[in-house]
C-alpha cells in the first residue's frame, strides 16, 4: 500500500515566520501534490510535481514556494506566514503509469496555525 | 481553467435513505473522473474511478455515471448506513496530471 509521511503534523508559528512542510513517499511515484484544506473550499491545489526539480502551479499558489528535491521528497515552504494560511495541509502522491488507477494517495495531513 | 462543482453540505440522512450528491466539472481536456471520501482525522481515499465516458464505476453499493454530454458525475447510494457518515470529493484529472478537486459534501447519517 502507497505510503505517504508528511512532518510536522502540528506547526504553530507568528506572522511572518518562516515554515517549512515535509513530505515524504517511499512508493517511486512520479506525482506530488500539496493541497490545502479549508471549510467551504474543499481541498485546493498549490502546487505539484512530476519528478525531482520539476514544479508546477497550482490553483492557489500565492505565498507559497514548493520544492521537489527527489523523487522521494515535496517541500512546501511559507517564507512569510500569514494568518490567512492557517490550514491544514495535505500531501499526495501518484503514479502516471498505466498500471495504476491513477488515484492520488494521501498523508494525513500538517495542521498549521499562524498567529 | 478546470473546476468541479457539488452539492454543498451537511447532507442529513436517516439509515436506510438514498442519497445523491450532485457533481458537475468545467475543463477543456478529456478528464478521468474521482469520487474520494473522507473520514475525521484522515486523508482522503479513493472511493472509485471511471475514466471513460458514459460509463460507471462503484465501489461499497456507491456508484456514478460519467455523463459527457452534461459534465457531471452525480454519487449515489440507495440505501446509507451510519457508517457511511464521512466528507466526500468528485474529483477530475486532466492529461498534465493535474488534479482538482470540488469543495466537499458532509455525510451526515443518523441510525
């Protein structure tokens, strides 16, 4: 079964304060997402990725970087948090191949508050 | 650019009722279609997946019709049970790999 680790999964933090979210799948899947989650919007797409040092942009990535240092391994990065991104955070991965249902495969989630 | 609307929730359903939660998605590309579901404290999981138009795809007596011709990807269940209390997404992927989901409908299922 995918496996998907994000870290930390409880972040408190002050208004312009530097956060980094980690996500980790140990599946060789080509696909990562982040997604954040807010009541009445559903899950919203940041950014995504196919493969190391690839990024692409999401529906929502203003005031958020990402970076996909190997296939394993998705950062969010918020340089200078705003209370306005107080979320909760969802990673995923996902295979392109044929073989697979192409669903996406979830952690569970980086809950973050700014202050 | 690509969108996905549903039914706004909570949905307040008795044991033994049927349930529809309407979907409806916007792109210019050929999608494949998601139903997820969600439990509390969870990430979301698949529920089941159609790719093709016109056809239909089920999983747990849940099931949808991917209806081309009027963009939706309606769920539905005859008969739910308390355990199927849970937040559910339609989802659509496009040929880049990029996936969009809807804002979520809450299940809400009383014995």
């Amino acid at each position: 079964e995918a496996a998907v680790t994000q870290s930390p999964r409880n972040k408190v933090t002050v208004t312009g304060g530097n956060v980094t979210l980690s996500c980790r799948q140990t599946n060789s899947h080509n696909y990562m997402y982040w997604y954040r989650q807010d009541t009445g919007h559903g899950l919203r797409l940041i950014h995504y990725s196919y493969g190391a040092g690839n990024l692409q942009i999401g529906d929502v990535p203003d005031g958020y970087k990402a970076t996909r240092t190997t296939q394993e391994d998705f950062f969010l990065l918020l340089e200078l948090a705003s209370p306005s991104q107080t979320s909760l955070y969802f990673c995923a991965s996902s295979d392109a191949t044929g073989g697979d249902t192409g669903q996406l495969y979830f952690g569970e989630g980086s809950k973050l508050t700014v202050l | 650019g690509d969108s996905v609307t549903q039914t706004e929730g909570p949905v307040t359903l008795s044991e033994g009722t049927s349930l529809t939660v309407n979907c409806s998605y916007e792109t210019k590309q050929y999608p494949t279609l998601f139903w997820y579901v969600q439990y509390p404290g969870e990430g979301p999981q698949l529920l089941f997946k159609v790719p093709k138009a016109n056809e239909k795809g089920s999983n747990r007596g849940f099931e949808a019709t991917y209806n081309k011709e009027a963009t939706s990807f309606h769920l539905q269940k005859a008969s739910v049970q308390e355990s199927d209390s849970a937040v559910y997404y339609c989802a659509l992927r496009t040929g880049g790999y990029k996936v969009v989901f809807g804002s979520g409908t809450r299940l809400l299922v009383s014995p």
